[in-house]
C-alpha cells in the first residue's frame, strides 16, 4: 500500500511539474523573407521524444549540429537517423529543386523538409531556427518550457547566387574563433561567401611556409590603438620608430585556417581570400624589401598609410614573389575564386623607378595605368594556371580589364556596370549601401566608428541589378557583399554593432526578389531578430529605430526641434528636464520650440516596447544670440555666413555639416550686443578633421570692451598639444573669467599653420571650424 501511494505521488509531482510548464510558441519574423509562405493553423511542438530522419551522412550532420546550437537552451537533443522509421520531421530529396532551394512544411503533426541539396536542407534548419522562439538561444536551460514552431508551408530559393560579407582581420587580428562566429550568423541568414581580408599595410595574417618573415615581421605592429570609441585616429598614428618593438597583431597558421575552411565549408558557406596587391602592402614589403620600388627602412603600418606601400611591377622578383605566395594560399582554399585587391593603388614611386619605366618601354605602356593593368593581367594568369577565377576592386578597370576577371565594384555602381557590359562578372558592393565600416545613424549620437554613411534603409532598399544594364548583361552581376573594414573597429563589441542589423538588410537584398521586399515589414521582423541577439550576448545597433534630434535656431533665440526615426510607425516620447523619457513622457507629435538651455532626451517605443536607445542632446541659449558679429580675420561679409557663430545652429560630427563655420587661417571676430551684459564663460566647440587639414586652434583668447572700441584681456587657453593631435571628433575649449560688464567682446584664435612633420597633410596650412561661440 505504501508503495502504491508513493508511485502515484511521484505521478502526480510529474503532472504538477509539468503543468508548471509554458508553451512559448515562435512567430514567422523570417530574414531573409522567404520566396512563398503561407501561415498555418496550430503549432508543432518539438522536445526530446522528437524523431528526426535524413537520408545521408551529410543531412545527418546538419541536423546534428543544428540541435547542438540549442543543447544549452534545451537541455536535450533529439534522436537523429538515416531512414528512420515514423519520424515526426522528415528529410526528403527532390532532385529537380534548384541548389540552395528548398521546401518546409510544419502542421501539428510532423515536419517535412525537401531539398535538392545539402545546402538546401541547411537552409531549411537555419528558417526553423527563426521560427523558433527567440529564448532557444538562451545561455541558460529552460527546463519548464515547451517548444512550439508554427504551422506554415514555405517554398525558397535564393534570388541571387553571391551573398557575401567581409572582414578585414589585416587591420585589427581578430581570432579564430572570433572568425567562426563570423560565419556562424552568416550561415544563420543564408550568406554563403566569406571575404576574408588578409593582408594589407597594417598586417600581414596568413602562414606562407616559403616566406615566413610575413608573419614573424608583417603579422606585427607598434600598437598605437585608440583607448574609447570618442576619438577616431587612425590617419594620424605615430609611425614606427628604430628600436620600438612591434606587439600588436597576430595570423593564422595554415592549419587553423583548413579548420575555419572545414568549419565553414559545414555551414554551406564559400571562403574567398583577399591578398591585396599591388598596392595596400607594406605588410609585406617591410617584410622583404626587394619587392618594394622605394627605399627602407620599412615598417608594418601603425594606422593610414598611403605612400611607399606598393609592389614593384618593374621587378621579376616581384612575380616570383606573387606566384609563390599566391600558390600557398590558393592551395587553402577550395572554393572557386581568389582576390587580389588592386585598390588605391599609390603609382608615384613607378613614376621615377628605373625598373618601372624600363618594363613600361618594352611592354609599350602608355603610362603608369597601364601598367598597374600589365601587374593584374600577369596576375590573372597565375590565378587562372591554378584553376581558379580572380576578383579585384573595381580599379583593376584602370588601364584595361583582365579578360577573364572579376569586378568588385564599390566606388559607387559604374565600375561593376562598365564591367558588365564588357562581358565581365560583376559582384557589387558600393559604399554607400554595403560598407559597414560607415555610420549608420545620427553623427552625434553614434560611437564615434565611421566615417560618412550607409543607412539601413539604403543598404535594403539597394537595386542590385542597375536598370542602364540588359537583361543579358544583367546575368553578369553575380550578387552582392556587405563589407566590414576594421580601422576603427579593435574589438569584437564593435564589430557586431557595425555589423548587426545591416547584415540582414544585405541578407535579404541578396536572398529576396527585388519586388517582394518591404521595408516596413523588414523593420518589424527586425524586432524579433534584437531579441536573439539580446540572448546571444552580441552588441547591436538600434540606429535606424532611435530618435534623430534635428534642430534650427531661431531669430528671437530659440531653437525649433523636430524629432524623427528612419523606421516607420515609431512612437517618440521625450523629457526636458534631463530625466529618463518612458510612456508616460510627453510624445512627440510635430516640432516644438525651446527658449532656454535644455537637455533633451529621447526613445522610440513599438506597440509600447521601447526599441530605440535614448538619444539625447544639450542646447545652450546664451547671450551672444543676436549679437552683431564682424569678422578682422578672415574677411566675411556673406549674410549667410557671418552670424553661425551666434545663429544657435550646432555643428555636428560632419566635415560637410553646413553649420560649421569654415575659417581660412587664424580668426579674429568682434561680437557686439544690443545692451552690456554680465559674462564670465566663452565655450567653444571645434571640429578635429585632421585627415582634411582641420585643426583644432593652438589657443584662444578672449577681450571684453566696455564701450565697443578699447578691449582688455579676460582669459585664454592655450591647447598645443591638443590642437596638434590627430584625429576625427570635436573639442570642446571652455575659457572662464571674473565676471564682467560687457559691450562688446573679442575673440582671437591661432591656427596650426604650417601642420607638423609627419602629419597627414604636414606643411600646409590648417582649417579652423567652429560652430557657435557660447557666452554665460
């Protein structure tokens, strides 16, 4: 009797445990869309009873790993075989759908998964990895909840065979396992190509056993890194010095990378190397110097380097030295294609070089084009005597196209349109709609990371095939690439935040029909695709959902605000006061005015979630508004120009934000106000653009005058160091005095004239901006 009772305790804490558990169901939020769905009734609940079967070793191994992803979540894996008997999700092979293609089909009851392909079955898994509840990537167990996948019936296929993404390790290392995580959320939105930038000047990060001094010299740098993501310097590093040690770097032995290429190759993505040539190497020309047309020393590059980084065409040794080294990497990698960059290209030393210009008069060569276009074509050769097809930048135009090459076009479309017409294979990836390394949100608000711009919206809605091209030539543009240059970008933190989400953006572009997109829709998908990240541990980027804060002063001292987001159907709300806005803040509903110094903030909310980070902005309203502004030095007279200093329109981090007052020189401008007014503060904000010669001034110095005629000092700072520093973002320069009783006051600044040796733009005259002179 006492055994009884106990069984049928033991059965009733089972049932009460189980009753405890939540059925958390998934939802059809899919990137990229596929080509059909059509939503079902009920849900498939899938946990460790689950049967699965495949009908090869291939499918099994997709199958396994797929499980294993979720082992932590799940706490189980399901029982996988070849064959097996009255599974509840089934493999099934059909030949006749295209590579890549597949069919799923969920009801209550079973799974049904038809492909033509493996690449096709894992495809398959990755979507129902995406109709999974966001939780299954947990880092924890969830031991009481019920997985449920929602009925849907989905046909797909990839409206594009190229659908790449590149990550430039040469200027920053990043690791092995740091590169598997890069292929991993590759594989999880069907991308199926691997850039893999491996050398440049800042690193040379591949194994060649015949010239090992590339990566005991070239796989190593000074380290001159950036300490936060405020200050951008990465044209205006110290060079190496005699007798500095170089630390910083690191590569990839050959047997780590057959590992990534197997790891790779498991997920269904291609791996393409890039060796850049003949230019962007000093990597490997500090390296050996015998390839080089200029004279040493020769250093790995510490940041930007633009001069004496080229490969000598005039040399044989230089083609000896290619052959070889392309041969070691060619023969690492499988897949089709090898990239030998062909960008930026410095010509300058070919020009006196005695080697160059001899090779050019027997070889008949115009000029220097042409003779770059000699290199790549020589080039080309090798690759192809491996049986393998070359990519390069869209500069390998210059001088004549190799006949067989393909074009990497990213000045824009009309490198990949000319090479297209010309019968060339085309991958396009112009910077403004596919380089990740580019802002993706409002200057000011942003980690200081990028340089110009590539907004979600545009990376979506990017046409891939340009209309000005036939419907034949069209065939030539194999798909596209989101690329991810890392100068500003050390760590792995800020390589998710650049990357995530226009990854999904190019995803989609690349997997999705051109006329089957939907930006509003994509948005909202997006949501769900942050959960998973938020679960995952991996920083992103709500740039294209937060609040742009977009302001004008006014005549009468005030500031019109007008609050906006990139996504559509966001609800805004926003504080005054500095407090953290929430719902019950007030919501924005059209532009508002503000007539004192305030600090505004604000977030986006959908359907009363907040997505948005918060955004937030100080807008000083000080005295000298209205003030009557003369400019000594330089002359302006122009209307337009002569008051931005007191106009309450605030420079943002932008070279050609017009709110910025250019200044040619040093600067000398008299503010006069309407009645004496009590001071005892001048702020001014400058822009540091050092790579465009902007300078921050050497110092400041402030004169109040009492009548408008006789001015005495009243403070100054002076701000060498500062001013000599390069870099990209603003300084704030704060000069504070007694209070004073003022009619007028000066302000003089002194320019970096002429810019310091070993500089970018050493010896010429710098540019002052500064955006409005604060007085309190």
């Amino acid at each position: 009797m006492k055994k009884i009772f106990l069984a049928g305790l033991v059965c009733f804490s089972v049932l009460v445990s189980c009753s405890k558990k939540e059925l958390l169901k998934g939802d059809l939020d899919i990137i990229p869309l596929p080509a059909e769905l059509v939503a079902g009734d009920g849900h498939f609940i899938i946990n460790e009873s689950t049967t699965i079967s495949v009908n090869t070793e291939e499918e099994q191994a997709i199958a396994t790993r797929f499980f294993e992803k979720f082992k932590t979540a799940t706490g189980w894996l399901p029982e996988i075989g070849i064959n097996k008997a009255n599974a509840d999700i089934v493999f099934s092979a059909d030949t006749t759908l295209e590579n890549e293609a597949y069919e799923l089909e969920v009801t209550p009851k079973n799974i049904l998964i038809t492909s033509g392909s493996g690449a096709g079955f894992f495809y398959a898994m990755e979507t129902i990895g995406q109709l999974l509840p966001t939780t299954i990537f947990s880092k924890k167990e969830q031991t009481n909840t019920i997985w449920g996948i929602p009925a849907v019936r989905i046909a797909d296929k990839p409206a594009f065979g190229w659908r790449g993404y590149m990550l430039d390790v040469s200027r920053h290392f990043f690791t092995k396992e740091e590169v598997k995580d890069a292929i991993d959320f590759m594989a999880e939105v069907k991308l199926n190509r691997f850039h893999w930038h491996l050398s440049d000047d800042n690193g040379w990060r591949i194994e060649i056993k015949k010239y090992p001094k590339l990566t005991e010299v070239g796989a190593w740098r000074v380290n001159h890194n950036d300490k936060d993501e405020n200050t951008s310097n990465w044209w205006g590093r110290p060079t190496q010095q005699p007798g500095e040690e170089a630390t910083y770097g690191g590569f990839y032995t050959q047997e780590d990378i057959k590992e990534i290429v197997a790891y790779a190759k498991a997920r269904y993505v291609e791996i393409i190397p890039e060796i850049d040539m003949p230019g962007h190497s000093l990597a490997a020309i500090a390296s050996y110097p015998e390839i080089s047309c200029s004279t040493g020393p020769f250093y790995v590059g510490t940041g930007g380097v633009v001069r004496n980084n080229t490969y000598c065409p005039g040399k044989e040794v230089t083609f000896e030295f290619v052959e070889n080294v392309l041969g070691e990497v060619m023969d690492l990698f499988p897949f089709d294609y090898m990239h030998i960059g062909g960008d930026e290209c410095n010509k300058e030393a070919w020009e006196v070089d005695p080697d160059c210009q001899l090779r050019m008069k027997e070889e008949n060569l115009a000029d220097t084009h042409e003779l770059q276009s000699y290199f790549v074509k020589r080039v080309e050769k090798i690759v192809n005597a491996h049986g393998k097809n070359m990519i390069g930048w869209d500069e390998i135009l210059e001088g004549g196209l190799a006949p067989n090459a393909t074009v990497m076009s990213w000045r824009g479309e009309k490198g990949g349109i000319a090479a297209a017409r010309q019968g060339n294979d085309v991958i396009m990836t112009p910077s403004r709609y596919c380089y990740f390394d580019l802002k993706q949100g409002d200057d000011d608000l942003e980690p200081n990371l990028g340089y110009a711009y590539s907004f979600l919206k545009d990376t979506y809605n990017y046409k891939i095939i340009s209309d000005s091209l036939t419907t034949e030539q069209g065939k030539h543009v194999l798909g596209l690439q989101g690329n991810l240059w890392t100068e500003s970008l050390r760590n792995w933190s800020q390589i998710t935040y650049m990357t995530f989400p226009r990854l999904y953006a190019v995803a989609e572009n690349g997997w999705t029909k051109q006329n089957d997109k939907d930006w509003d829709g994509f948005t909202n998908r997006l949501i769900n695709q942050f959960k998973r990240l938020e679960l995952k541990g991996e920083r992103y980027a709500t740039s294209a959902f937060n609040a742009r804060i977009y302001h004008t002063g006014q005549q009468d001292g005030s500031i019109e605000i007008a609050l906006k987001t990139e996504v559509n159907g966001m609800d805004i709300y926003y504080t005054l006061d500095g407090s953290e806005p929430s719902l019950t803040s007030t919501k924005y509903e059209k532009p508002f005015f503000i007539k004192n110094t305030t600090t505004l903030k604000a977030t986006s909310f959908k359907n009363d979630e907040q997505i948005g980070n918060i955004s937030e902005k100080t807008f000083p309203i000080h005295k000298a508004v209205g003030a009557t502004v003369v400019y000594h030095s330089p002359k302006i007279t122009d209307t337009k120009e002569i008051n931005k200093l007191v106009d309450l329109n605030f420079g943002k981090l932008n070279r050609g934000d017009r709110n910025w007052q250019n200044i040619k020189g040093d600067l000398e401008v008299d503010l006069t106000f309407t009645e004496a007014k009590t001071i005892e503060s001048i702020e001014v904000t400058s822009l540091r653009f050092t790579n465009s010669s902007v300078y921050v001034p050497e110092y400041i110095e402030i004169y109040g005058s009492e009548d408008g005629k006789n001015f005495t000092k009243l403070g100054e700072i002076k701000q060498l160091e500062v001013s000599h520093t390069q870099g990209r973002n603003k300084v704030k320069s704060t000069i504070n005095f007694n209070k004073t009783t003022v009619k007028a006051i000066k302000v003089k600044a002194k320019s970096v004239n002429p810019i310091p040796e070993n500089h970018r733009r050493a010896g010429n005259a710098s540019l002052i901006l500064i955006d409005e002179l604060i007085v309190f």
